[in-house]
DNA sequence: GGGGATCTTGACGAATCCTTGACACGGCCC
DNA sequence: GGGCCGTGTCAAGGATTCGTCAAGATCCCC
C-alpha cells in the first residue's frame, strides 16, 4: 500500500488528514516535528511527504533539505503564507509542490495522485534470495532456475508475509489475518494447503523443506 | 537547451512570459489556442507546457487530455480561477502542477524548476525490444516485423504502463488509474478487452501470450 | 452533418483459483 | 498399544476471474 508520511504541528489538522488519506487507500505516518519526521522517513521510508512548513522545532525548508541528503521521496508543502519567497524558497529547496492553507482536502489529493503518478517509475527493487529460489518483492515475482514460478494470489500474500521478515517465526494467527483477514484466525487447515503448494512450487524437495519450515503448534518461518 | 511551450491567449502574458524564460535561459515556443499547441507539441516536443486553461477554441483540460494520449511532458497549468474542483480536474487529467492568476514570476520560475528538477532523473530508456516487436516510447510508435503498428490512444497508454516497467507486475488498479483515471478502479472489463486488443495487435500467438502476461485475480506484467 | 474510428457495455464458455472435506502420517501422553 | 493432536496430502465442487465477441454509444475529423 502507498505509504505517506504527513508532518504538521496542528494535532487536529494531522488527525483530520490521517482520517482523510486512510479512507482514500493510503498508509499514514505522522510526525509533528521536523526531527522526528526526519526519524520516521529514515526508519519506514514513505512513497511521498506531505511537510508543514511552521514546525515547532526547526524550519521546514531546513528540514527539506535535510530530507534531500538522502531521499528523493516526492515532498509535498503546506504552508499557511501566501508570500511568494516562501514557496520559492521551498520548491528550491527540494519541494515538489507547494499548497497553501486553508486548502481543500480534494485538491490535495489531486495533487497527492499527481505526484505519485510522476514518482511511479522510480521504485528501487527488494529483492531476497535463497539456494532454492529468489523474491522479487518490487517486481511481485519469484524464481526458480532462472525461471519464474506461477503464484496464485494468496499464494504470493502468504509467501510475502513470511519473506519480509526473514528468520522469525510468524505465527498461524498472523499469517491467517494478513492474508485472509482477522476473522479468519481459526481457519489453520488454510495455512497447511497453501503452504504445501508453495513448498511444491519452490522447494527441491517438498517433503524436506529447508526454507519454508513450520514450527509445530505455532506457525512458520522462512529461512533464506 | 531547456525547451518550454507556453499556451495562452492572452498575448501579453504570452511575451512577457517569453521574455522571462528566455532571460532565464530556456528555449521558448508559444500557441495561442489549443489546436497550434497540439501540433506545436508534436513537431518540437519541448521539455515542459504551461497551459492556460482559458484557451479560445477547446477546453483546457481537452487539450490536457489529447496531449497526454501520446506525450508524458510534464505540463504546469495557469487558470483564472480558484476554484477547487478545476483544480482537481485539471491534475486529475494529467497536469502535474497548477498555478492561479495572478500569480509572481519567481513562484513561477520555481515550480518550473521543480518540475523540470523531477522528471530529469525519471529519464529512461526509450526504446524496448522483445522478440515479437518494438515500443518507441519516445517517438510513440509500435514496430512489427519492420511495420508500423497502428494503437489507439487508449491501447498506446496501457501498453506504455507496463513497457515503463518491465518484468514488473502492474495491478489492475495501477493500470486502471493511469489509464483511465483513478475513478475506474473496478472497471476491469476494460482491461480485458483493451489487452486482448494489444495482444492481438502484438503477440505472434495471440492465444499464447509470451510477453503481455496476466497473473489471475492481480494484474499484468509485460517481460520482453 | 455524415462516416469512420474508438470507446463502452453486456453476455457467454473457458480457465483459474479458493474452499472444503476426507484420509494418512508421525509424535506424544496415558 | 490406543487415542489424541497437529500436520501434510489430495481431489472435487463451487465461486471467481479471464478471454472473446459483438452490438450500441460516443467522439472526432472532414
């Protein structure tokens, strides 16, 4: 899901804008100063940043520039000035587009689709590999010998659960919710179909697994 | 040098926006209405547009529209007006910033370079090859043993979605929001006729695709 | 206004995928 | 050894999705 990370020291405006961007499909993060979302970006880096200008701590275009030390996340800036050597100061400061406030929430998201639109291309590849087979999480792909597997949908959403966190043990229930949702949590008879087809699938040898292995009463864990 | 098309119909603002972009070093082609734009575009495709939405002869969004079934140039709306729902539409259509009259040069001056900023590292290769056939990205042409392949509009921009990014898996709403706008996500029936079309057109063994491939229930992926 | 190209819409088998139940196997405790 | 629990395996049905076609509706250029 396209993750967004909205900075702004109005804790009503972020709540209002969290509501907002969740009930459009986004993830929300926020923070409501410039150190912590200079923290939050590095940690769990968002496909776009939607940057107050007033911030308590630090100014928003230093934080700007900050920021493009080491991304180049799209950056969206709201500000509450209409000056005109704020917005310049901005854009040149790294920013992509510039809205002032009040706005409404409709021109933001047209504004928010726009830029993602123009940053679709630029996603970086994570990619995992074992002996046996590789993960192309960006692309949504796996191979085997060079040739790629055939993963039905929940096939891939439980093959994804389990390869983003590499060694851990993730349990029956979390891997039920994740994939068929919460109310699912007792369907364990799921888990074994599905995961003998991935093993089937990706596995030298099936009845032997090495990198899709169950941990009997708790769930699974994929080792690469 | 940096090529800048700039439309309008007010021909003072029309010189003294030549007059400033050439001062600040960009190469600049103007059009008065919305037909000479069209054609000014695909005669000397240019870096960036600025549009004014009031043109005398077609809608602005219109003319957005008609440019964006074949050119991916980043495009800087001007418009007179405040209103939020133009503002939607307009970067709904395809423009990737928006400006109100009356607006200052240096506000000006730093959109543009944020925009030009943005779409310079998102220069890619344009022209793919597979062994059935050629995409010209930039020249907007489709080659099949030698031949021109005739696309409409619509079949151009779903192929040019996923020849953008190869081997990856596109979702039916990625490729239903960038073709059709984001209020068609669940309009999948598009997307079979439209990619029966393309492969048709494209694939040796229409029945067989080998490079326009779906994933059941997800998307498509394109693999040269 | 007319004619051609293009887009939308609906319907239908065919292919794919999900669900469900049944059964076998191994380990563990009584 | 027998019963119980958790797991792996398999196959069939029912549900969903896909490819295909063709007929209107719409747009666009002349």
């Amino acid at each position: 899901m396209t993750s967004v990370l909205v900075v702004d020291d109005d804790t009503y405006l972020l709540r209002a804008l969290r509501i907002t961007l969740q009930a459009h499909g986004y993830d929300v993060a926020t923070a409501a100063d410039g150190r912590s979302a200079l923290l939050a970006a590095q940690q769990h880096p968002p496909a776009l940043v939607i940057l107050d200008l007033g911030l308590p701590d630090m100014d928003g275009s230093a934080v700007l520039r900050k920021l493009r030390g080491w991304s180049s996340v799209p950056v969206l800036v709201l500000s509450a000035r209409h000056g005109s050597e704020d917005k310049v100061e901005a854009l040149d400061a790294g920013a992509d587009d510039y809205i002032t406030k009040p706005f409404g929430l409709e021109e933001l998201l047209a504004r928010l689709r726009a830029l993602l639109r123009r940053s679709a291309d630029t996603e970086q590849p994570v990619v995992v590999t074992t002996e046996a087979f590789t993960v192309d999480l960006g692309k949504r792909r796996v191979l085997r010998d060079g040739q790629d597997v055939r993963l039905t949908p929940t096939e891939w959403k439980m093959l994804e659960v389990l390869v983003r966190s590499p060694e851990k043990l993730v349990t029956q229930q979390q891997l039920l919710s994740e994939v068929w949702g919460p109310a699912y949590a007792k369907e364990t008879n799921y888990l074994r179909v599905y995961m003998a087809q991935l093993r089937r699938k990706l596995e030298p040898d099936a009845a032997t697994p090495r990198h899709l292995i169950t941990e009997a009463g708790i769930g699974y864990r994929f080792v690469p």
